[in-house]
C-alpha cells in the first residue's frame, strides 16, 4: 500500500534553504520555472525568494546575461551570412538613431482643443454653434441671460 502522504523535500509549502536553489538554479540555467518544478515548488514562490536575495539574482543576472551573448553571437553569424531577418532586426533595434524604424501615421479626428475660459462671449457662442452644427445639435435662437438674484450684491 502506498503512502499518500509527502515527505519532507516533496512537500509544495517546505522551508527553501539557499544551496538547495542555488544548485537547482545552475543546473536549470537560471531558468526560475525549470528550477521551481526540481524543487517541486510554484515558480511564483521561487520568484518571491530569488527577488529578495541578492545573491540568487546576481546569479540569474548572470545567466540572462549568457543567454544574451549566445543570441548576439547567432544574430552575428546571421548577418554575416546576409540573413534578410537578421538584417531587418538590427537595424529596426540598433539603427533607430540612423532613422531605421517602421514609422506609423496616425490620422487625428480631433479638433484642437480650445481652453474655453481664455474665449470671449462671441467666440464662445461661436465655437458652441459650430460643435452642435458639427454634432447636428440645434441650438437655441437665444441664450439664456441669468442675473443675480434680487438682494444680492452683485459687484
């Protein structure tokens, strides 16, 4: 009859000690979701633990760092073997400087926006008829004219 019960270094919720995932981390590569399934641990929970010690990531730091190097070396071979996507890569990344990049234009349906409190009466009453033309709002022959209430101090 088989146990159904964990033993202490399967158990999801154990105490982590450092050289246990130190070791799984070089052997994964620095690969926290490969380093997180020998441990038999969720990868959010050796995330949380990596991130709060600096060793571990330096240690991840360094082995992102080698995976770059390796990708810069292929990308490297590519161009000199004249690959058309290696090519466009670079210089749509390294040669923005230089103005290669994929420029989109945007067609803007807004009018500017006009600050309403630096208008005049009669320009505002303008730019109001004009928006509700625009929105075929009808407007009022009129607009109101509100006074101060009687007994008020008005000036």
């Amino acid at each position: 009859m088989e146990s159904t019960e964990l033993d202490e270094y399967s158990a999801p919720n154990r105490y982590l000690t450092g050289r246990e995932v130190m070791v799984a981390l070089r052997s994964a590569n620095g690969s926290v979701v490969k380093a997180a399934v020998s441990l038999n641990v969720t990868s959010y929970r050796l995330t949380r633990y990596i991130s709060s010690r600096t060793r571990f990531l330096e240690v991840q730091r360094g082995y992102r760092l080698a995976l770059l190097d390796i990708a810069e070396s292929h990308l490297m071979d590519a161009l000199a073997e004249g690959e058309r996507w290696a090519v466009q890569l670079v210089l749509k990344t390294l040669g923005k400087s230089k103005g290669y990049t994929e420029k989109s234009e945007i067609k803007h349906t807004h009018e500017l926006v006009t600050d309403p409190v630096k208008l005049g009466d009669s320009e505002l009453e303008s730019l109001v008829a004009k928006r509700a033309s625009a929105k075929r709002i009808s407007q009022r022959s009129s607009v109101l004219d509100i006074k101060p209430a009687e007994g008020t101090d008005a000036g």
